[in-house]
C-alpha cells in the first residue's frame, strides 16, 4: 500500500488540502487515525464538516502529531492511497514541545513515505525560498531519497486578480508547481494525477 506525505510549513493548508482531496475521493464519513505528538493514536470517524471545522484554522500549528486518511484512489480499479496529513515544518526555535514532538513525528514520515505533496503559499513561495529555508530542505530531501514529490502552491485565490505571481519577472518560479485553492477545490486534477500515478508506478 502506498502512503503519499502532505508536508510543508505549517498553516500553509495542508489540512484543508487533505479533506478536499478526501471529498473529492467521494468519501463523506472519512476514517482518521491521528497519531498524536506522544506516540497516542486516536481513531474516529468524521463528518467532512465537523472535521473543516475541527481540524483547520487560522492559528499555526493547528495540526499536532501525523493525520491519517484512507484515500480510494481510480487506478487499475480502485485502490487504497494512505494519506498523511503532518505538523507544519518550521525552524522557529520559539515552538513549544508538543509542536516539536510533532514535527519529529512528520520527520519519520519523510524519511518512511513513498511520495510527497509538498505544499507552499503560492502569494508568499518566491519570497521565502532562500537556501536552507524549510521549503528548500523539504524539497531537497525528497531528491536525495529519490521519491516523487509534487509542489503544490496553495491559496492560488488570493493572488491578486490580474498581479504577477510573484517572482515571475525574475524567473524565481520554479518548474513543476502547480497553483492550488484548496479553499474553492480548484487545480486539483494534477493532484489526483500525481496520486494515481505514485499508486501505479512506483
Ligand atoms: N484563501 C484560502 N485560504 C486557505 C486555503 N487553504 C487553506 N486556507 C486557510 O488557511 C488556514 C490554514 O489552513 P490549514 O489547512 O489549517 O493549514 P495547515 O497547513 O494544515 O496548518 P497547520 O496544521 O497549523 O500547520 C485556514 O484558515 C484555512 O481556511 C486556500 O486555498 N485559500
Ligand atoms: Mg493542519
């Protein structure tokens, strides 16, 4: 069974992104094993509304711990894609311990996962992306085990109506990012591509 990670910093919206791609899987009373910052694992059931409203927000580090869906993914039939939602990767020295366990627990799952959705803000992406930065090192690690990872710019909706992506006149977009609203679902099919194909292929 393949198990696809949805890494990045945190409240970028990997969480949201995670439900869309749950919903558009046709499943409406998801199954969520959540394993928590101390090793504990929760299982439950979720409404998809109740789990928008309990599990994404505004607030950093709203995700503690690894979040994990059961995705049924069109492949050759239909095949199940474990799905892990993770704790925002930050190097802020200012986080607490249960962030920190947190994030070491999405580190074992970088190390362990067979593909990658690496998320980013699509408005602030170019501006943030200095070497050695958090993105940079995510997307490093994913060359240097040799595993698909596909980079996914969310909040494409808050870009300015008619505005520059930023970076773009300076040719710091980079190639292979794909532009996302996790919020109104759109720019999902490259998505749902990626997953039928790390399903298929690797
Ligand atoms: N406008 C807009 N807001 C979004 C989008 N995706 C997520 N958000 C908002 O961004 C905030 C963070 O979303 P989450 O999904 O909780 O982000 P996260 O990366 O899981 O955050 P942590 O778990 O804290 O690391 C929430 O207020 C979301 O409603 C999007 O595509 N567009
Ligand atoms: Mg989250």
């Amino acid at each position: 069974m393949r198990e696809c990670l949805i890494v990045g910093r945190p409240n970028v919206g990997k969480t949201l992104l995670s439900l869309r791609l749950v919903e558009q899987a046709g499943e409406q009373t998801p199954f969520l094993v959540h394993e928590l910052p101390d090793g504990e694992r929760v299982q439950r059931r979720w409404r998809l509304p109740d789990a928008h409203r309990a599990l994404v927000a505004a607030a950093a580090h709203t995700t503690l711990g690894v979040q994990t869906w059961s995705l049924a993914v069109a492949t050759r039939g239909m095949r199940t894609l474990i799905l892990h939602d993770s704790t925002g990767l930050s190097d802020d020295g200012g986080v607490d311990s249960m962030v920190r366990s947190g994030m070491a627990r999405t580190l074992e799952r970088l190390v362990a996962c067979d593909a990658m959705i690496h998320v980013v803000e699509a408005q602030t992406a170019a501006g943030r992306d200095g070497p050695g930065s958090v993105d940079a090192l995510i997307r490093s690690f994913a060359r240097m085990r040799g595993i698909p990872c596909l980079e996914v710019l969310n909040k494409a909706d808050l870009l300015p109506r008619h505005g520059q992506f930023p970076g773009v006149g300076s040719g710091q977009l980079r190639e292979g990012g794909v532009l996302v609203s996790a919020l109104h679902g759109t720019g999902m099919a490259v998505i749902h591509e990626f997953l039928r194909q790390v399903d298929v292929v690797h």
